[in-house]
C-alpha cells in the first residue's frame, strides 16, 4: 500500500508538501478539506516513495 502526501501548488506553480506519512483514504480527505475552503490554490494527493532498506 505504502503511504501517501498531500501536495499544494500555487498560482505561479511552486509546490510544497502540506502533510505527508498518511493512508491514501486519509490524504484524499484532507485534499478535499482543503479545497472546500475555496482557496484558489490546487492540493493533490501523490504516493510517497518506499525508502530503501
């Protein structure tokens, strides 16, 4: 399964990390959370990559 982060981007397109380490259920919430609060800025959940043993 592995986990999750929720990402925002910005009007000019930067992008930075708002919570990371969740379950994809848990990140697509909080997502969604975000943009009902109607901020012009575009959130996106993304599946975090395995760490290396």
């Amino acid at each position: 399964m592995g986990t999750h982060r929720v990402m925002r981007q910005d009007d000019n397109g930067n992008r930075f990390p708002v919570a990371d380490g969740l379950e994809r259920a848990e990140a697509e919430r909080l997502a969604a959370e975000f943009e009902a609060r109607g901020h012009k800025q575009l959130y996106r959940v993304e599946a975090e990559a395995a760490e290396a043993p």
